[in-house]
C-alpha cells in the first residue's frame, strides 16, 4: 500500500530511501527485493521531481557513443533492453525516428549521421535486444519519408534516415509502477513525508504534531536536484531542459518522430514525439540553471519560441505560438565539472557516501535507473554491514508486466492495457467495485480531449497514493500537461475521490 503521512510508521529499518522518483522508487525495489526492510519518503507525491519532466523515451545511448562516452552508451542500451522486453514490456514500445535529410543536412554530415546509426544498432546488438523489439535502422525516400511525416517541408527532401528506440508510455506511470511493486514485495511507501534531517543511522521526519525519528542501518538520498539538502558535499550543476506541448493536429498525419536539426550546428537536435494520447511533444533545451531550485521548474518563452523556429524550419507549416498548448520544463541534476557548457557534462552517474554516512545517488538519467539504484544499494549494504541478498531487478518484472505478445492477446481496454499491462483487468474490477459504475461509465474518457478514464482516476485513490486532484491529473494521469485538459477533467478526479472516500472509509 502505499499512503500519505508518518502516523504508524516502524521505528526502524534496515534502508530508509529519501526520494520518489524514478531513482528512489528504483533503489526502494532493489533493496526490499533483497530481503532488507524498506521506508521510501517524499516530501510531496510520486514522481514530483525530475522523474515526470523528461522526453518519455527509453534512450539507447546514442547521443553518449556519439561524444564518446562508449560506457555510457552500452550501459543505456543494456537498460533500455531491460526495461523494454523484461522489466517493463507494458509501458515501453518501439518509437520509429526520421532524421530528414534535407538541404540543411550535408553529405558529410548525412554520412556521419548514417554511421552513428549503424553504431546504435551495434549497441542494440551488444545489448542482445532483439530486431523484433527494435527494428534495424535503414535510409528512406524522400516519398516514404514524406509518407511517415507528411508535414516535413518538401523542397530539398533528398530521403530520411529512419532509427528507433524505445518510448515510455508515460514517465511518471513507469514511477508509481516501480512504486506499486516496491510496496507489494513489502516496502513502506509514503508520501507527504519529509525528511527535515538526516544521518547515516537515522532520518527525522516532519509529523503533524512532532518530529518523527526512524531509525535506519543505511540511509539512501535519492533526491536528484535536491540531493545538496541532505548532503553538503554534494555539488550539482543544474541544466533545465523545456518541452512545448502541441495538438496532434498541428502537425496531421506524423506517424514517426522527427529529429530536425538545429540550423548552424552539426550536434544539436530537437525531437518532434508524438504522444499515445495524440499530443506532440517538442523538446528539448539544455540551459544552465543559477539559484535555489524550485519546486517545479517553469519554461520560459525565449526556448519555447526555440523550439517552434527549429520544428518550423523542417516542416511546411510554421508553428506558431497559439499551436502550443503546454509546456513543461525538468532539471537534470548534473554533478558540477568545472567551467563549460551543461550540454557537455557527463549523464554519467556517481554514488557518494557523506561524512555521516548518508549515501547518495545523483546524475544519470531515466533510462539507467535501474543501474543507478542497484550501485546505490550496493554501497548502502557495504556502508551498513547489511546481510542482502544479490541484486533481482534485473529480471524481475514489475507489476502488469508480461510479453508483448500476451499483451496484444488482453482483451481488456486499449488504454487501461498501455498503462497498467495484466492489471488493466483489476483497475476495471476495483473500481466497478468500489464505486458501483457500469464499465462503460468507468471506461468512457472524461473529456472529449481527455483520453483518461474515471477507473484509472480511482485505482490511482485507491492502490497509487492519489489524495487529491493534483495527484491524480499532474502524476497519475499527466492531463495537467495541456492546462486545458485540465480544467475539463477536474471534475472528473473530485468524483473518483469523492467515490473512493464515500464507499472505502479507510481513505477519507
């Protein structure tokens, strides 16, 4: 289960996890799939941080191999393996990407494109991920390429270079998924509660009337861009990188994602992602961040209109700023490395151990949070002379997971499938039976741009630690994405809560 607050907590355990995002909800499965006693805390909800702000996509290292990071790039395509064909299958799925080769795009710089390509798949290959999850990469026509993206701008289209990788259904989902199996291999889960202080033994949390001290034999800081609050040693060089969200129409008939280069450079990229839920996202900026770190990191309108002239120089159309309809920025928590710009600094990730022996997780990235959590445990068990057992995640699925072969067999709902896998058939039963719905009411989508469902809004009260609207449209969901969106589906999140709260008292 997991729930809000301090009140029952233990007095102690082997692993107290700060954090819960998709690092801290990572190090909380690894440890408790080790047979260690697990409290993983946030001071406010599943996936607030970072976790929820990122491209949605499962990279295969690529852009690492193409700076030389080699290491870094193996280690993204062996997790984006992992996470595509056996620890997360229903929320991951194959993303066709057309780079257009186009008068901007010269011979030379087509040709170096072309080998970067052949080397991904030469990670794919090392990875042992199969050509059945991730297709080869291959050269397109201009007419096939005009075909999978039909509004790229015709003149000077000399063909497309077509890779794939691998794309989250949803970021914050593979978060509050990690989160449900922590809890159900017995972990303690809790939101709303904040760490004031901690050491190497113990952590003081926030309570309602009085501190509230747990004890622990290892204390793991998982708080990414805030790591510096529980750790002074830590030193972090933020960089903010801002996404615009547009209808599916802005840019009709986009069957693949579009990598449109940057006019003047030969490195940089904006991704053009179409969305399960018909958005297009458009991202993303790498801008050095000074200053205290804020709760939830604001776009600004110099890289948003970035963004549109760089899609626009590669499309027909030109976007404009009435086509976005969000817009959303995350902070990378990059360890500090001297002078230079943050696009240069390594997505490598580093675990540190603090003078009073807190141990600390930070850099990396999404794809590799698997990795980062097993190192993290790793030293929590040598720093508190813990008796584990050896690492399971690597093959241990998580809750709703299963091949995509027998996912395609459910018979259960389209969405409630992509987002839950084998458990699309209990979010139906448990929220039929809590509520009393038909499942054509719990089916139906909430608004006529709203795909989300009222039983997804009250399996996430009633198994995800939803405890008001904003924990169901910004993380459970990501309605909040498109503030539109929104506002038509609040309604609809008050209802499953008041359901949920009428018809289970132990959630009011």
């Amino acid at each position: 289960m997991i729930s809000a607050g301090t009140a029952g907590l233990a007095p102690s355990y082997d692993v107290v996890v700060v954090g819960l995002g998709v690092t801290g909800t990572g190090v909380a499965l690894d440890a408790v799939s080790r047979g260690l006693s697990v409290l993983a805390v946030d001071a406010h909800d599943l996936a607030f941080g970072t976790s929820r702000w990122s491209s949605k996509l499962v990279h295969g290292g690529l852009r690492y191999l193409a700076s030389g990071q080699v290491g870094i790039a193996h280690e993204s395509a062996v997790e984006r393996g992992v996470l595509m064909e056996t620890t997360a299958p229903h929320l991951t799925h194959a993303m066709p990407m057309l780079l257009p080769l186009t008068s901007s795009v010269g011979r030379g710089q087509a040709l170096l494109a072309r080998s970067g390509f052949v080397a991904g798949d030469l990670l794919r290959r090392g990875a042992r991920t199969s050509a059945d999850t991730l297709p080869r990469p291959r050269r397109v026509s201009a007419a096939e390429a005009l075909a999978l993206a039909p509004g790229l701008r015709p003149a000077g289209l000399r063909g497309g270079l077509l890779s794939w990788d691998g794309q989250l259904e949803d970021d914050a989902r593979l978060v509050v998924t990690l989160a449900r199996t922590a809890a159900a291999h017995g972990a303690t889960v809790r939101t709303r509660a904040r760490v004031v202080s901690a050491s190497g033994t113990e952590v003081v949390l926030q309570g309602s009337d009085a501190p509230v001290h747990v004890a622990a034999r290892a204390v793991v800081n998982a708080t990414g861009v805030w790591a510096g609050s529980l750790d002074d040693d830590v030193v972090l060089r933020p960089s903010r990188g801002t996404h615009a969200v547009l209808r599916g129409t802005a840019l009709p008939g986009l069957r693949t994602a579009v990598t449109a280069s940057v006019p003047g450079s030969t490195s940089r990229f904006v991704l053009v992602l179409p969305q399960p839920d018909g958005t297009v996202y458009v991202g993303l900026t790498d801008e050095p961040v000074e200053g205290p770190v804020p709760d939830v990191p604001k776009p600004t309108e110099p890289e948003i209109g970035f963004l549109l002239d760089v899609v626009s120089a590669a499309f027909d159309h030109d976007l404009r700023r009435t086509d976005v309809v969000g817009a959303y920025a995350g902070l990378r928590p990059l360890l500090e490395a001297g002078p230079g710009d943050t696009a240069d600094l390594s997505r490598k990730h580093a675990v540190l151990t603090s003078r009073t022996g807190v141990v600390t997780v930070v850099g990396g990235k999404l794809t590799t949070y698997r990795r980062m959590a097993e190192d993290a445990v790793d030293r929590a068990v040598a720093v508190g002379g813990l008796a584990a057992d050896p690492c399971r995640t690597r093959t241990l699925p998580l809750l709703g997971a299963a091949p995509r072969s027998a996912l395609a067999r459910l018979e259960s709902h389209p969405r409630l499938v992509r987002r839950f896998g084998t458990d699309a058939a209990l979010v139906l039963d448990v929220a039929s039976s809590v509520t009393g719905c038909s499942a054509d009411e719990l089916l139906e989508p909430v608004a006529g741009t709203v795909p989300a469902t009222l039983a997804e809004l009250v399996f996430g009260v009633t198994h995800e630690g939803a405890t008001d609207v904003d924990d169901l449209l910004d993380r459970r969901t990501r309605v909040g994405l498109v503030p539109a969106d929104r506002a038509l589906a609040e309604p609809a999140a008050r209802r499953a809560l008041d359901l949920v709260r009428k018809f289970s008292p132990h959630h009011r």
